[in-house]
C-alpha cells in the first residue's frame, strides 16, 4: 500500500499540522479519534523529515511506558545519554525533552501516541504536562508537544472545564472517518453505483478501505476480507468493543439489534429482553454514542425535550457486518464464505443499502448541497411523525427548507416519489412559512418524465449516484 493511498482525503488535517510544526513558539496538539481512523499515520507523515519522537504508549504500568519512552528519545538521538537514562519520574522526562529543544534540537516533536494508556497508570500526568508546557511557553522553547488517543471521551475531557490543559492546546483535531467522495478513491476502477455500494460495506475507516484490492470485485473483497476464515476483518465488530469496554456482551446485543433494524427504544428493548426497560438501556446508548459507533437522531420538527429518538449504526462496517456476518457466523466459521455471500448478503443487499444510501445522501446535502442548491446548509436532519417520515430535511442559510426522498431502486424514480414527498412535507410543521425546495436521490435514475419537469421547476432536484459522488 502505498502513503499516498494510506493519506486519501486527509489533506485538510496533513495542512493544519504542517502549519502548526512550522510555527516559531511552542505547540500543545492534542489529536484523537476512533481507532483505525489513520492517527498514527498521518502524525509519522507530517513529522517525516523533521526532528520527533513517536511514542506509541502500550497498557502497562507507569514506569514500563517511562522507561519504553527514554528508548524512543535515545534512538531518536542516536545516542546513549547517562542523564536520560537516569531519569526516573514523568515530569523530569518531559523536561528533558524541553532542554533537547531548547538547547539542541529547536523545534522538536515529541508525540505520546494513545496518551490515555499512560493517564491511567500516572496520576495527575495531565498536570506535569501543564506545569511541563507553562514552562516551555514561558521560555519559549520551540517545543511541539502531541498528543493523541483513540479514547474519544477521555481526550475531550481532556480539555473540558476544570482540567489542567484547558486552552493550552494551540491546535485540536478530531480525526474522522472518511466521507464518500473520499472513500470512492480507494475504489477507482469501480462503477459510481458500486462505489456506493464499497462504502456501504467497508465505511470510512481508512484501515478497511485500505485492506481493499481495488482492481477485484466488491463481492471478492467482502470474501476475502471479511467472510474466510481468518480474514482481518473477521471478528473486527468484537474486536473493536473487546478494546473499548471490559464487558463488551450487552453492548454488542444492542448494537445487533440497532444492525438488524431497530431503530427505537421499544424496538431495542423488546429485542434485547435481558436490557430490561428504556431507562436501563439508556447508559448503554449514551455509552455507544460517546464511543462514535451509533448516531443519535432527534426528528427535526420535534421539540427540544420530546423523547422521541432513533437510533443509527455510525459505521457502514459495523452495520454490514451485525446485519450479515453474525448472524451467519457459524456459516462463516465453517468455510462457506461463498454460499453466505450468494444466499445471504446478494439477495438481501439491496434493502440493506437503503438505510446507507440515505446516510450518504445527507452527507452529500451537509457537505456539497451548495452545488445543487447554490447555497450551503445551516442544518441537516430528517424528520418523521404519525403518518410522515422524510428522508432528509434541512435549512439552507438563506432560510428555504428542503425536504428529500432516497431510493436505493433497481429501477428509475418517477413523479408519485415526488407527489408523495410533497404530501408528505405538507404534514410537518418544519419551515412551514419557508421557501421549500425538494431533492430525490435515486440509484437508478428518473423517468423522463420527472427529468422534464424537473428541467422546468427550479424547486426540484435530481441526484444521481455520480452526483452524491462528484464524478
């Protein structure tokens, strides 16, 4: 794999670190996000050639990651110091790395890579950090201090009211997986429609995408990957709660549920029994949402305190293989990935899509809607009542609200999509004194006679696979 692929849609991130690097004063940069995301890649790419030290921290007491660290500084110098290996408490280390810059090697990087494994072996080290990085701003001594961490929660509180690094960070960034049009690079060679459809199996992660042949087949890469036995994405679902949480069981029971198309709280509850009721699933939510692995959505035409909410897979990976692999796990394990994929996933992948396809045009109207729509969104939803449920609903900055249909079809979308959504907008109360303007999404097209009309009445919008990609 080559580190161009590997850095596919991280330009923005590789500008504002570089940037940061250059700068003549001392740096705290704090960096996380869910793991597979590409931290560690993209920290070694921007720090290449430059003077650093790349600590990858590891869960083990304090003082292994103390001595393991003085390691890195000494390979990183190419030399034995009998001061540093002397050192013997985190604070001393950290000041050591301050006079390195200070008096030898100005503008060193120093990352401590998954930052919270070392927290919660030392107590207080946000505290030396903040008593270490005073000083060196004090001083100023071009250090660069990173840090990182795929703990998502610990890495905000990190910075939250009452820590000891509030503020101090002079740059933050939230490593997120990657959105469609990025992701579809890792598939060049694949129709615009199947493009669509790699996303909806592998997601935005850029460690999935990269494990990718892209000059084979989707089909062959979900069996390679993901169905054989042994394949590196095997047993990835478990693997990612087993690394998060120490009692993984019921986590993963809510997220099959969630996978298998619940998507509210007495849907969840009634097919997890052993939660019990709403109030005790309510931790396990909150809980999966810290963690980015579900997305909560509240019907924009609600108000604030309503309780009516659904409840998303946040990774297209996650949702495939809870929808696909588990229950089919024993088949898997026995070496029939072909007869699962023929018999299972190919006849059922189309309504599996649906839910994707819909997630992919919301992104498509938040991030690109200005394309179609000439102007950017203020916010972007979807919003569903007794008897209406509406794909997408946003506000565009100007205050014209748009409503949008999604249509994962084998065949072309014709004007009763349209006439339906239009009843349907006329239900809600959302931007009812607005301007209203509409947007089908359609995998296979339109009619010719919705193409007509929608030729002749600027208030509708057609997108096509090659328009939710940019191609």
């Amino acid at each position: 794999m080559t580190a161009a692929r590997q850095l596919i849609g991280r330009d923005q991130e590789i500008t504002s670190l570089r940037r940061e690097l250059d700068k003549d004063r001392p740096s705290l940069i704090v960096v996380y996000g869910r793991r597979r995301v590409g931290k560690s890649t993209l920290l070694t790419h921007v720090t290449r050639g430059r003077a650093s030290v790349y600590y990858q921290a590891t869960e083990v007491v304090g003082s292994m990651n103390l001595l393991l660290l003085k390691e890195a500084i000494a390979a990183a110098l190419g030399e034995s110091d009998p001061i540093l290996s002397g050192i013997e408490h985190w604070e001393s280390l950290l000041s050591y790395t301050a006079e390195l810059a200070h008096h030898r090697i100005p503008g060193l990087t120093l990352i401590l890579d998954e930052f919270p494994y070392i927290c919660e072996s030392v107590e207080g080290l946000p505290s030396i950090v903040q008593k270490v990085f005073d000083r060196v701003v004090a001083q100023g001594i071009r250090l660069n201090l990173v840090l990182c961490g795929s703990k998502i929660s610990f890495m905000e509180e990190l910075l939250g009211e009452r820590n000891p690094l509030r503020g101090r960070q002079t740059l933050e960034i939230d490593v997120e997986p990657l959105p469609i049009r990025d992701a579809a690079g890792f598939f060049p060679n694949l129709s615009s429609i199947d493009q669509l459809a790699a996303y909806g199996v592998f997601g935005g992660l850029p460690y999935y995408l990269q494990l990718c042949d892209p000059t084979v087949s989707l089909a062959e890469n979900i069996r390679e990957l993901i169905f054989e036995p042994g394949a590196p994405l095997a047993n990835e679902a478990f693997n990612v709660l087993r690394a998060e949480l120490s009692s993984p069981a019921r986590y993963a029971t809510i997220l099959q549920a969630i996978g298998t198309g619940c998507t509210t709280t007495g849907e969840i509850v009634g097919r997890t029994p052993e939660i019990g009721d709403g109030s005790t699933l309510a931790p396990y939510i909150t809980k999966l949402e810290s963690l980015r692995l579900i997305r909560v959505v509240r019907s924009l035409d609600a108000s604030p305190r309503a309780r009516n909410r659904r409840y998303y897979l946040a990774d297209p990976f996650l949702a495939f293989w809870y929808h696909f692999c588990l229950p089919n796990i024993s088949a898997i394990a026995t070496g029939h990935a072909r007869e699962v994929y023929e018999h299972a996933v190919r006849p059922a992948f189309d309504g599996y899509m649906g839910e994707i396809f819909e997630w992919i045009a919301h992104q498509y109207v938040a991030r690109h809607g200005a394309e179609r729509l000439g102007i950017p969104c203020r916010e972007v939803g979807k919003i569903w009542g007794a008897d209406y449920d509406i794909d997408i609903a946003a506000t565009l900055l100007d205050g014209t609200v748009l409503f949008g249909e999604c249509k994962w079809w084998s065949s072309p979308v014709g004007m009763n999509v349209l006439d339906d959504l239009r009843a349907d907008a006329a239900k809600t109360t959302y931007g009812r004194n607005a301007r209203r303007q509409f947007l089908i999404a359609s995998k296979s097209g339109f009619t010719a006679e919705l193409e007509a009309y929608a030729r002749d009445e600027d208030s509708v919008h057609l997108a096509t696979p090659e328009d939710l990609l940019g191609s």
